[in-house]
C-alpha cells in the first residue's frame, strides 16, 4: 500500500476573477488522487491560491510498481464546471525507497502541452510505502532491479542508505 498525504500547495493559479470589492483572484482548491483503482478527493479549501488540506494519511493499495499515482487539481465553481488547475504524476517505482521512511516533498504543478490556461504552483505531497508482502513477486522483482542496477546479487540489500534520495518522474522543487 501507499500511504499518501497531500499536505498543502502553494502559488496555484486564481481561476476564479477578482471580486467587485478589489480582492484578487483566488481559487477554492482540491485535489483528486487516483493510483490503480482507487480514488478519493480531499477536502475543498475556499478562496485561496495556497491551499493547507488537514485531511490526514489515506492508505491507497496497488499491485505493480510500474502503477502511476495521479494528483489531480481542481477549483470548485457552484454553478459551472470545476476549473483545472494542473497535475502530478508519480510512478510508485520511484518510490521504493521510501519503505521505511517517509518522503516529504514540493512537487511542480504541471499540465499537459497545450493547456490553454497558465499553469503554476507546487503541492507538497507525504508519501510512504507500507505493509508491503515480501512474498509478492512484484516487490520481490523491485528489490531484484534496484540491486542489479548496483551491480549487486545480494537480494533484499538496500542501496544508499543514509544518502539523499531523488525521485524520478516527477519534478521535485521547493516552492518560492
């Protein structure tokens, strides 16, 4: 399982126009996160381009490392349809060294090329992997590649511990 935690964003574009009373734009923010078959949706945080969810941990299971989590961010609107504000996506690969330690990261809004509407900010996501099955044939194979791309044949030996981890697939960046 993947434990996942989206924990705040900040500088996401104001879809919604200034009000007659002179404030700026702003956005009423959420988040749609989708790995495999599973979804939820976190909380709507109104009239704000920096969003603080107090949602908490969702524990999200998958079968394959090859799966892609999927944050997807919206801005509410009452009477029209809700406004895309960008997304993240993250293979859970990327994420296999994180069993036994938590990943606290800013990750770059993006979307896709073309997107007509400016798109800007950062999310921080808190991620884990837990009660992963050893047995599992598929954590068995993660574990058998990250050794093999060390040059090692010990099975179930962890490369890098104690270094500073990069995660693939997805920009990581620290926000203003």
């Amino acid at each position: 399982k993947l434990r996942v935690t989206v924990v705040e964003a900040q500088d996401l574009a104001a879809m919604d126009s200034p009000s007659v009373t002179g404030q700026a734009g702003s956005s009423d923010p959420y988040a749609d996160v989708f790995l495999e078959e599973s979804y939820f949706r976190t909380s709507t945080i109104e009239q704000t381009t920096n969003p603080k969810w107090d949602d908490g941990e969702k524990l999200v299971p998958f079968t394959s490392f090859d799966s892609v989590l999927h944050v997807l961010l919206f801005d509410h609107d009452n009477f029209s349809n809700d406004d895309y504000i960008g997304e993240i996506m993250l293979p859970v690969y990327a994420l296999r060294d994180y069993e036994r330690q938590e990943l606290v990261k800013w990750f770059k809004v993006q979307g896709p090329p073309n997107h007509s509407a400016p798109i800007t900010g950062y999310v921080q996501l808190a991620l884990q992997l837990v009660e992963l099955d050893a047995s599992n044939p598929l954590v068995k194979e993660a574990t058998r590649d990250e050794n093999a791309s060390a040059g090692r044949a010990t099975p179930g030996k962890k490369k890098g511990v104690g270094k500073k981890k990069t995660v693939a697939g997805g920009s990581l960046a620290s926000p203003g």
